[in-house]
C-alpha cells in the first residue's frame, strides 16, 4: 500500500511544467517579431546603398518617425489595460504580427526612380505604420498575454530564458544566412525588395502561432481593479517609482544595440559582408548559458542578472575597438558582449511582472500593458536617439555611402560606434539598475498576493 501511495506521488505533474507544442507555438511570435527586427537594423544601408540618401538625412528621418512611435507607446498601453475581450486582454493584438511584416515589406519596396522627397516620405509612413502602429501593441500585450496564460513565476522565467533560447537559435540561423543575401543586392533596391519578400511571408504566418495556439485562461486581478483610468496611470508615475530605473535600462539598451553599423564594420573595416554570417555563429557558444538562468535565479535576482550582463561590455569594448580587422579579437569582444546581451534581452521583461505585481500589492490595477508602453517609450526613444547619433557620426566622419573606399576618419568612427559607444551606454544602465527597490520586498510581496489570490478563488 505503501508502495502505490509513493508512485501515486511520484506520478503528481510538475506544476511548473510548459509542454514543448506551447513553448514552442508561444516563441513562434516572439521569433517573427525578434528577426522582424534584426532585419530592419540593415534599413539605413538599404537607404545609403541602394537609394543613395544620405545618413545624416536618413538618421534624422528614422528618430523623427521613432519619437512618434515612442509616443503612440502610451496610448498603447492605456488601450490595452483596457481591453476585456473573448479572447483576453493581450492575444487579440497579436493579429499585428501580419501588419508588421506587410509593411516591413513595403518600406524595403521603394522604388528607385523616385525624387529623394518620395523616397523619404515613403521610408517615414511605413516605418510609422511598422513600429508605432503594429510593434507598438504587440509590444504592449506582450506581458499581460503572458501573465494571463501561464500565471506562474517559474514559467515567466522559462518562458523568458528556455524560450529565449529558441528566439536565439533563430535569430543566429538568420544572422548566418542574410549578410550574404545582403551583399548579394546591395545597391539594388529591387533586389532589396524580392528579399524581404522571402522572409515577410513566412515568417508572417509563423508569428501566428501563438494566437492560434496559447489562450488567455487566468484571471489575475480582482473585479475591481480591471477599469483602468487615467488617474490610475498618473497615480502608477507617482507611486510606482520602480519603472523608472527599468526605463532606463531601455532607453540605453537601445541606443546600444541600435547602433546598427556592424554591417558598415564588416564591409569597410574586415572587408568581407559575408563573415558578419559567419562571426554570428559564435553565439552558439553563449547559447547554453540561458539553460542556466532559471537555476541562476534561485539565488540571483533579476535585477542582478541583467546588471552582471551590462558590466561585461566594459570587456567586450576596449577589446572590440581595437581589433580592427582582427578575426580572433572581434571573436572574443563577441563572446563578451553576447553572454552580456543574453540575460539583458531576454530577462529584463520580468521587470514589468515585478512592477505589475506591486501595482496589485498596493491595492491598484496591475497595468501590465501601460507598464509596457513607459518602457516600451523609453527603448523607443533610445532606438531614435541611436539612428540620429550613427547617422550624424557617419556623417560628420565623412562617411559616403556612394563610394568604395571610405575616408580614415570614417573608418576609424565606424570602429567607435561598433564597440565604445555600447560599452558606455551599458555600463549608464547598470548603474541605474541600484535603484530598483522591488527586490527588497519582493519575498512579503509575493507571499501576500498568493494568499488574496487563494482568498478570490
């Protein structure tokens, strides 16, 4: 008798357990998206190359259209705290996965003929439509789809590191494969176009996977607080200092990696576009790191995680700026900076669970959308400010996207903007992460939103 009552417990499912058919329908929108933007990062080498815009004037162009997206961020945010649907709060608004890749496809579709005018205007209202419209509520619905279909802290932090780490291995087959497509139409702007038609479709329908696939199926917040106002959200500002610190963090995250000019290093300072394919393969190597994060995160938080990954860029730089042509240097900085990237990408959205949940501690919305959108303004207004800056240091180094061989100064800021300008913004980043104060009281916290959510139940 014995004996059948340990098997019988043995037997018990692993409440934390993810079946691999969902893990892998969730990741499939986090994958379309992912090399959605890994893509768009050649967008002002399409416009220097193949149209012939200068990047000065394409620089100003993307951080105009940025700080508009950045804007629509917040209303968002609002729009998705505030939807109550058959299908939940924040899956319906993954039906923007079909938008995202339609108008990637028309901005990659500029006609070549066309005044440089036409060309910019064009460039501006897709990149809008692109990122202020779709990116922006996929964005925002991201985590309360999240919190509303797994409800459980050790699925967030798989979801976020084993799943990853499918993102990852996606985005690295993507990176191996499209420099040398890239090369293949560099100056071509028809070329550009039949290229990005490749990937938009399929990768279109892969992105809605998840929606097809993953319900909403929890209810995480009383009746009461699900009417979100405007004073909620001035009150969240006020009260829930926590996101500002995480804000932060994402505004120079972006301007870190989107400094875009990896492929101006690889076709002016190595010479070869096509080993930029080859070099992302070492991020293979950092890869099985992630596979630790959820044991990691036994005895590290969150925020201690993402600052370790932020400080390693002090290494990757210096080494990166000095490596010029160098194929082992640039492989180290590599490996620095990806294990440095990884927790930073992929754990750094947990952040907005942890403010969510003090929102409901505190007797408040939780508001996982509007949280989204403060951050998600604040990576946009990093992701503007980096297009401007490259733009203009290209520029202002005399940078000609005309001609073959670039000047020594130019070639000399594209080596700075490559390893020294991320390495100062990720080190401003962690700095700003001492400042977050959820750790502190995150074990009370916790225990006591278990114990209101039993008490609904």
């Amino acid at each position: 008798m014995e004996s059948k009552m340990r098997n019988r417990e043995k037997k018990q499912p692993n409440p934390h357990r993810i079946g691999v058919g969902k893990m892998l329908a969730w990741q499939c929108e986090g994958a379309s998206v992912a090399l959605n933007a890994v893509l768009l990062g050649a967008l002002q080498l399409y416009c220097t190359n193949a149209l012939g815009l200068s990047a000065a004037l394409v620089g100003t162009i993307l951080m105009v259209t940025k700080l508009v997206d950045g804007v629509t961020d917040l209303f968002a945010g609002y729009i998705v705290d505030k939807t109550n649907t058959k299908l939940g709060r924040g899956r319906p608004y993954d039906l923007c996965v079909l938008g995202l890749w339609l108008t990637t496809w028309l901005m990659f579709s500029v006609p070549a003929e066309f005044s440089v005018f036409v060309k910019c205007a064009w460039i501006a209202v897709c990149y809008t439509l692109c990122q202020s419209v779709f990116r922006t509520f996929l964005n925002a619905s991201g985590t309360a789809y999240m919190v509303r279909a797994f409800n459980d802290d050790q699925k967030y932090i798989k979801i976020n590191s084993l799943g990853g780490l499918m993102v990852t291995c996606c985005v690295i087959v993507f990176n191996v494969i499209f420099p040398g497509m890239q090369a293949q139409v560099l100056s071509s702007a028809p070329g550009w176009s039949r290229l990005i038609a490749c990937f938009a479709l399929p990768l279109g329908i892969i992105g809605m996977m998840r929606f097809l696939f993953v319900p909403e199926k929890y209810d995480v917040e009383s009746e009461e607080n699900k009417n979100v106002t405007v004073k909620h959200i001035v009150e969240l500002l006020k009260t829930n200092r926590n996101i500002y610190p995480v804000c932060i963090l994402q505004f120079v995250f972006a301007i870190a990696t989107g400094i875009s000019v990896g492929s101006y290093y690889y076709l002016y300072i190595v010479g070869d576009l096509g080993l930029m394919g080859t070099m992302s393969l070492l991020n293979v190597i950092v890869m099985p790191t992630m596979l630790l994060y959820p044991l990691v995160m036994r005895k590290l938080s969150t925020t201690k995680l993402v600052q370790i990954g932020c400080f390693m860029y002090l290494l990757s730089g210096p080494i990166g700026f000095i490596a010029k042509d160098n194929l082992v240097l640039l492989a180290i900085s590599s490996l620095i900076a990806g294990c440095g990237m990884l927790p930073i990408s992929y754990m750094s959205g947990l952040f907005i669970i942890d403010c969510a949940d003090y929102n409901e501690w505190q007797n408040r919305p939780r508001m996982e959308g509007t949280l989204g959108a403060i951050t998600g303004f604040a990576n946009k207004i990093g992701s503007a400010f980096s297009s401007f800056l490259l733009g203009v240091l290209l520029s202002a180094s005399g940078f000609d996207g005309t001609q073959t061989v670039q000047t020594p100064s130019a070639l000399l800021m594209i080596r700075f903007a490559n390893s020294m300008v991320p390495m100062i913004f990720m080190v401003i980043a962690g700095i700003a992460l001492l400042f977050f104060g959820i750790d502190r009281i995150k074990p009370v916290m916790t225990k006591e939103l278990e114990e209101r959510r039993r008490t609904r139940e």
